[in-house]
C-alpha cells in the first residue's frame, strides 16, 4: 500500500481521510494515541480527536514513514556540516 506525506512551510505532514471523505493533513508529531473502536480515532496532544478512515495500521505506518525520513533529513544535514 502506498501513504503520502508532503512538506508544508518546512514541517511534514501525513495525508490521512477524514470519515466523510475528505483529504486532510495531519502533523505526526501531534499524536498522542490511536484508538480502534472500531473507527479509528485519532488523539492529538492539543485534546482535538480526530475519526479516520485509515486503519490503525495504517496510521501508524504513516508515522514510521514520517519519522524516517525526518531522520534520514536529520542525518544528511549533521554529515553536511562535518
């Protein structure tokens, strides 16, 4: 299965679907808890939930992606400058 992230004004972000459908993005690092009951709820650490279509899966796929490539851009910028 392939997820999205895009890059928006120097933060990266996860493309997640709302239960109605609709196409938002999310900041991983705002993340506190998933549930699955069975929808899955998204718990933020600013108190907002968020009900997805995603499975829990497959948000947290999204996350290990996100972290990732923050690492790899970590990475790369610490070697640029050594």
């Amino acid at each position: 299965m392939s997820y999205k992230s895009v890059t928006v004004l120097g933060e990266t972000m996860i493309e997640l679907t709302k239960i109605n459908g609709k196409k938002f993005y999310v900041n991983a690092d705002l993340m506190e808890f998933l549930e699955a009951t069975p929808d899955t709820i998204i718990s933020l650490t600013t108190g907002k939930k968020i009900i997805v279509k995603e499975n829990v899966e497959e948000v947290i796929e999204l996350v290990i992606q996100y972290k990732s490539k923050a690492l790899r851009n970590w990475e790369i910028l610490t070697n640029e400058r050594t």
